[in-house]
C-alpha cells in the first residue's frame, strides 16, 4: 500500500465523456497535466488504487479524457466522478526538476522555524499574486510564509520536513 507522504494531489475527476469509459480529470496545474505516466492514483473510500492509462487525450491546457483499463463504458466511468487523482511525489519532482521550482510539491510538509519550533504543515501554496505563499496551519494559527529559496536552509524529503530561516517579525507570536 502507497504511503500518503509518497504521492501528491495533481487534479481530480470530473464527468464521464462518451460511451467508451473515458473520464475528464482537471489537473491543479497544467504541468501536472504535462507527465508522462502510465498510472494515476484514484482515491476510493480512502485507499490509493493505481488505474492505468489506456489513452490520454489533452481537452486544455488544464484538462484531459483518460480512458483507463477495465473501464469501458459510461457506468463504469460514472463511478469515479469527482475523485482526487494523486501521482507519485517522485515523478512530480523529476519534473519539477525540469522545469522550474513547483512549489505545490512541499504541500503536506512540515515547517520547522531556525529555532526548531514546529510552525505547522503547508495546507497549501497560494500563487495567486507574484509573491508565491506557503499557507502553513497548526491546531491554532495560519501562516502565511514566502515560498523562496532564501528562507529554505534545509529540505528533508524522507520526513517531509522543511527547515526555514525566518526573519523576525514574519511570525508574530
């Protein structure tokens, strides 16, 4: 069984399209769109089943008709409407690593301040403005902390974790 800190949410399930037993998944990120894959994970009742990808067919830059094995028909494919499509975090990064930082890769992990204090984990990344964020959450806060290189001092992916070099005042306790 596929750990959840192995793998990261690239899209999800929309409607069936045709009679064939294809699906449109509308993908986060256009470049989640772009890997090449045999296999996505669907999320079912809260397991990670591989489906494997029979044909892929680009609808937008953000959205495609899949037609995966042993779904063949409309019902079939009725059946995973709106579900969350998951890929695994390495092939995510290896092409993050070919293109340009993907700061949705470290959504899930954990923010560690210079002083060791655990701030939170990153909900999600807001790249709704030119500044990218983090948004990190704990049981009491919301941070909102600059996804740059500058403040990351170490990455550890084996934990999830993130060691940031904050300057003062960006937390307000």
């Amino acid at each position: 069984m596929i750990s959840r800190k192995d793998i990261l949410q690239v899209g999800s399930t929309q409607k069936p399209y045709g009679i064939k037993g294809e699906i449109i998944i509308r993908f986060r990120k256009a470049e989640y769109a772009d890997i090449d894959t045999e296999y996505y994970f669907l999320e079912i009742e809260g397991i990670h089943v591989p489906f494997f990808v029979e044909e892929f067919t680009y609808s937008t830059d953000v959205t495609a008709r899949v037609k995966f094995e042993d779904v063949d028909d409309e019902t079939a494919a009725a059946r995973y409407v709106n579900t969350d499509v998951y890929l695994p975090r390495d092939l995510v990064k290896l092409q993050a690593e070919q293109e340009t930082t993907d700061w949705d890769y470290f959504t899930g992990f954990t923010v560690i301040d210079q002083h060791g204090k655990r701030l939170g984990i990153i909900e999600e990344v807001d790249n709704s403005t030119m500044n990218v964020l983090f948004v990190v959450k704990n049981d009491q806060k919301e941070y909102l902390i600059p996804a740059t290189e500058d403040f990351i001092e170490a990455i550890d992916e084996e934990e999830n974790l993130i060691e940031m070099f904050l300057p003062d005042g960006l937390i307000e306790e």
